[in-house]
C-alpha cells in the first residue's frame, strides 16, 4: 500500500505523451495495474517478447523493481532476441 502511494506520487505529472513508445505504454499500463491492485494480464511475457531489446530490459528492470513481475529469469539470450512480432494464421 505504502508502494502504491510511493508510486502515485512519484509519477505524479510525468505521464507520457500519448503515442510514446510499446515500452512506455507498458509501463503506463503497469503503472496503472499495481494501483489499481490488479493481477498483470497473462500474456504479460508476449508483449515483453514484442518489444525491442533495449526497450525490453527497461520493462523487465521496472516490472521487477515495482513488484510486479516476479516470474523466473531471462536469460541473456531471451533479453537480447530481436523482436517477436504476432503471428499470422
């Protein structure tokens, strides 16, 4: 609880802008989901696989610092793989 308010103030008026990356509209929703006490969704490691390398490892190190993500590691071959992008039928 005490995180959460932590959290709320400490982002109090840094929301980015509204087309601002998959990354940061991870984090937004991330954001919103420890607040709100909700479960992260269940495709969670899907998105993170969606995301470029560098923009991956700065989800996961925010994911984790805020508690969220607590699932095993990745190994450096998962952080530095290219993007996954969905697959077609």
């Amino acid at each position: 609880m005490i995180l959460a308010a932590v959290l709320s103030v400490a982002l109090a008026g840094t929301e980015p802008p509204v087309d601002a990356g998959p990354a940061n509209r991870l984090i937004r929703d991330a954001t919103e989901w420890l607040l709100n006490g909700e479960d992260p969704p269940a495709d969670l490691d899907q998105r993170l696989r969606a995301l470029a390398p560098a923009d991956r490892l700065r989800v996961l190190v925010f994911l984790r610092r805020a508690g969220i993500y607590d699932h095993p590691a990745w190994t450096a071959e998962q952080l530095l793989a290219p993007a996954q992008t969905p697959e077609t039928p």
